[in-house]
C-alpha cells in the first residue's frame, strides 16, 4: 500500500500507432498522513505486542481516491522501517510510505519548511470529503481544527522548540575560516531535549541536554539538566553563551559563603580560586572588547553532570570513587556520612578515614587532636599517685611522705608522667582550636 507506480507529469512516450502514453514511473518512498499510533496496549489500534509503534496511516499518492480516515483497515498499518531505533510520530505528522517483501513500513515524522523540531505540518494532507471520522478525539460531532486535521489533542504545541545550532568557537575550532565550522550528529526530542555528538575541530564532544529553554537553540548551564563530555577546552568554552553567567559550583555561589571550595583549593594550590574553572583551557595575551582574558582551548578530557538533584545508587556491591591527585565535597548546608547497619550486611557498620593527616578545620592554625587510649593511661597513672601522697595533719607542712626511698620513687613516677603526657597529643590528626 505504501510503494506505487505513477506517471511522470509532462512525460509520454509513443506507442502503437504512434499513441502517446504516460511514462510510467515506480516511487519506493510515497509521502502519507499518520492518522493512529500504537503506543501501548491502551492504543485504539492496538493489535498484539507485534503493533507496539506501528501507525495507521494514508499513502497521499493511492489508487483507493475515496479512502478515508475513519474506514481505514488493517491494510494501512506501517511498522518502523528500522530495527533498533524509531522516531515515533504523533497523529497528524508527515510521514514516507513503503512497502517491502508485502510488509508496510514508515520513516519520519518528516521536517518541512518549518524546520521546527516540535511540529511540522503536512503540507499535503487534505481533509476528508466528508469528514466522518469517530477516532479517539470526536467531539460528540463537533470537530477541531486540530480533530479535522487528525492531530492529537494530547500533543503540546503550544511552545515550540527552537532548533540547535552550532556557532563557531574561537579558541575550539581549527582554520581561520570565519562563519564556519564543523557539523554535528544531533538527535532533538520535541520539547527541548537533545544527544549531541560532535567535535571541534578533531576534538569530539558529547552533550546530553535535558528541559532546554524553548527560546534557546543551543546548551548551556540554564538546562534542566545536562551531561557534558569534551576533550579540548573549559566548561565555560562549551556551554557559556550571553545569557548564562559563567559556571560555578553551587556550594561556591551562595550568598556570602562561610567555606568555598574554591577558596580551600586556592590555599592548599596557591592559584587563584578561578583556575578550578578553567581546566581544559589556556590563558592568552589578547583580551576581548571588555578588557577580560581570552582563553584558549587545549587538551583534556573531562565530564560535567550538572541537574537540580543527582543520585547515584548500586544495587547489590560497591561505588568506588577515586583520583589521582584530590577529591573536592562541597555542601551549601549539611555534610552526612550514615552507614546502615544491620542484619542485610556482614560486618559491623563503621565510617574509617584512613590518611596520614587529618585536619577538622581551618589547616592554616591546627592543634593536636589528644588520643584517647594514651589520656586514660596518663589519667590512670595520676589517680594511682593521689595514694602515695599524704597531706599533713593539722600544724604540720603538706608533702610526700618523708621516706627518702618513697620520695625517689614518687619523682621517678612524676617525671615518666611528663614523657608520656607529650605523648597524648596526636602528629597525624589535627583539629581547629575554639578561638
């Protein structure tokens, strides 16, 4: 029902008798109109697990002239043309017809002049001579503009998407070429939702962005969310545009921060607290037209996920996280570190920070964390002394007994109690005093 034979308009070709006849001509693809689409099970086409995304549509070059929506059988189902991935259209979208081996099948929804990722109407549909159609969005026999058209009511095209695009990038792409730069595979979803997979000049990149502003026709740090991997330049090179300020950590940019990161790793670095931004890029000597330093791209791969709430989660074994050089936890508010416990593990339940030095605090002004087993021997050996010494009777000096031999072995005890009070004091854990 899809694939056909026509004729070419203007062409004939001479016959018998010198007859003229049109010249015939086999079309493979022929442009249609979805009119249904099966969804689920709860689909009024639905005909068995084999028609999940199937459609119900109408070839717009057929023999059946009189055909129409509403008495459109099982001959004009058309299944996904490829296997493994399908861009399912809605009711109302353009599509291309065909059939192979007695099988229909469908591409699209096509794009039009429109060009608009959401919707694109079809320009060849026509409504039907009588329009008789009972589908899903009958109204009691009063029929939309959308309903005549065969569009769905559930599809939101109130807010239609602006297209990506791609604008060259000073300091990313390769040549001197103004205007120009390189294309990109791109997979748009309707409603501000993308998969870039690109490169600047032989540098790849891959974007998954998420809720996208509907007036914005690239991604930035204002997406809902968005999965950045890139291997030549700074975030800010990547997903900076006029509108969104420069990226930064949400820990960093509350209103007059206590503790920032940035401020933490430009102490522990002595770098200015920016650098932790500029990671994949390179400091110039130009400067733009407002007088800021141009940064130029070099290499280095890195990953941003950037949402309003992220979770990761394993279901049966461990999360490792490691890095080769440090590992930097910021919190705008709380800190927590919970371990479960209980009969579904095998062990006791414990938090360890195993480090050749701890610092709880400020690391510019530490003090001595005290150990607690070396403070009960010194405490217990000071409670042990309390026995030896005696205080006078009434009219006599207080002191240690006068026994000479008791007195040495009392001044032995006190001076081995100075050595080991030194020893209470930790060399590998410290903590901020209170003042």
């Amino acid at each position: 029902m899809g694939s056909t034979y026509t004729t070419m308009p203007g062409q004939t070709i001479k016959g018998f008798a010198g007859r003229e006849y049109p010249v015939p001509m086999y079309m493979q693809f022929v442009p249609g109109h979805c009119i249904e689409v099966v969804h689920s099970v709860e689909s009024l086409r639905y005909n068995g697990p084999n028609s999940i995304n199937s459609i119900i549509a109408l070839p717009h070059l057929s023999e059946d002239v009189g055909k129409q929506r509403a008495n459109s059988g099982e001959e004009f189902r058309y299944y996904p043309l490829l296997r493994g991935m399908s861009d399912i259209p809605s009711k109302g979208d353009p599509v291309l017809l065909c059939t192979i081996g007695r099988i229909n099948y469908y591409l699209g929804p096509l794009n039009t002049s429109n060009n608009s990722p959401t919707w694109n109407d079809d320009i060849n549909f026509k409504s039907d001579p009588v329009f008789i159609y009972g589908g899903s969005d009958a109204d009691l026999g009063e029929v939309s503009p959308r309903g005549e058209r065969g569009e769905s009511k559930n599809f939101n095209k109130e807010r239609t998407y602006s297209r990506l695009i791609k604008i060259r990038k000073k300091g990313l792409d390769y040549g001197n070429a103004l205007y120009e730069t390189t294309g990109d595979t791109i997979i748009e979803g309707r409603h501000g939702n993308s998969l870039r997979i690109g490169s600047r000049s032989n540098n790849p990149y891959l974007i998954i962005s998420n809720k996208r502003n509907p007036a914005s026709n690239v991604e930035s740090i204002l997406d809902g969310s968005i999965i950045s991997v890139t291997s030549n330049g700074s975030i800010a090179h990547h997903l900076g545009n006029i509108i969104s300020k420069p990226f930064q950590l949400s820990s960093d940019k509350l209103t007059s921060p206590v503790n920032t990161i940035g401020a933490l790793w430009s102490n522990l670095n002595s770098q200015e607290s920016d650098e932790i931004y500029l990671y994949g890029s390179k400091k110039t000597d130009e400067i733009d037209e407002n007088e800021n330093p141009i940064y130029k791209g070099e290499k280095a791969n890195q990953i941003l996920l950037h949402s309003d709430r992220i979770t990761l989660n394993t279901k049966l074994d461990d999360i490792f996280i490691s890095s080769k050089k440090d590992i930097h936890i910021g919190a705008g508010r709380h800190l927590t570190f919970t371990t479960s416990g209980g009969p579904d593990v095998n062990d006791t339940n414990s938090i360890i920070f195993q480090s050749s030095n701890v610092n709880i605090g400020n690391h510019v002004n530490m003090e001595s964390m005290v150990l607690g087993e070396q403070l009960k021997k010194v405490l217990t050996k000071i409670v042990g002394l309390f026995d030896k010494i005696k205080i006078a009777s009434s009219g006599q000096p207080a002191g240690i007994q006068s026994d000479p031999t008791y007195q040495v072995g009392v001044g032995e005890e006190i001076g081995t109690l100075i050595t080991e009070i030194d020893n209470i004091t930790s060399t590998k854990h410290f903590i901020e005093p209170n003042t």
